[in-house]
C-alpha cells in the first residue's frame, strides 16, 4: 500500500500542495519566484528568493484567487502565456539593486524604470498636474529630471 502524501498549503497562495514539495510553493508560485530577470543577468547577480516570496504574498488577496499591482490596485496576469500584456505580474525593485521587491504590472515597471518609489510617485504626480493643465508643474518635472539625470 502506499503512503499518501502529507498535504499543507502554498506559502504564497495557499493552494494545497504536496509536502514534498520542498520549496513550499505550488508550481505556478514557483514560477514566479525564480522567473529570471533580464537585469540580475546582467549584473550576475541572483535573486533573493525570500525576498520575492515576501513581495508575492503581499500581493496576493485570496478572496479573487489573483495578484494585485501593489501601485495601481489593478489584478494582474500571472500566466506565462500572458506575459506580453501590460497587466502581467512584474517584481520590481523597490529601490534599484536592493533585493526588496513590489509585485507591480508590466506597464508601470516599465514607466518606473530605474525610478525609486518616491521619485516615481513625484514624476507621476508632477505629470498628472501637467496633463490636468497646470502648465506650472513642468518646472517641477524638469528640476526632478535633471537630479535623476545625475545619477546616469
Ligand atoms: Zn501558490
């Protein structure tokens, strides 16, 4: 007779998996964690895997079965067959180069770049000022640019 496996549940997302699962993640979760990016490649450097779970899970709201962008609010895809769409999960790094992540879409990680939040939250509230017509706001902008141009 053989033994049933012991069941327990995904530390992201709590779905029942396999204790033998020695990462404690369902496959999806998993996938997600060790996604390799593009930018660690780059810099040879590997990801912090806690670090990401963290970011995961905090993200994850359990009553819709989805992730959210921590930014926006907005459900996000998580499949691998829907990461060209600009709502597809995306880690991002909270302050570029530091492992402390924040699950975000693909569009605004795009827009945040090497961004650190605070910057990213002045540019986006200086811009909105300036789209709304406070033609004024684009002083504001062009002083924040040229500070995040230094860093270049
Ligand atoms: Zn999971």
């Amino acid at each position: 007779m053989s033994s049933k496996d012991q069941m327990e549940n995904c530390k992201i997302c709590e779905r029942e998996i396999s204790s033998r699962r020695t990462s404690g993640l369902c496959g999806h979760c998993k996938r997600l964690r060790d996604r390799v990016d593009i930018r660690n490649l780059k810099l040879k450097k590997r990801h912090d895997p806690k670090a990401r779970e963290i970011a995961l899970r905090s993200s994850w709201v359990a009553g819709n079965g989805q992730f959210i962008c921590m930014y926006s609010g907005v459900p996000l895809f998580s499949l691998a067959r829907q990461s060209r769409s600009p709502l597809y999960l995306s880690l991002d790094h909270r302050i570029p180069g530091q492992e402390d992540y924040v699950v975000t879409c693909r569009l605004i990680n795009d827009m945040k770049g090497i961004l650190d939040d605070d910057e990213f939250r002045h540019i986006i509230l200086d811009l909105a000022d300036y789209f709304r017509g406070h033609k004024e706001a684009s002083s504001a902008l062009h002083s924040r640019m040229t500070l995040i141009q230094k860093q270049y």
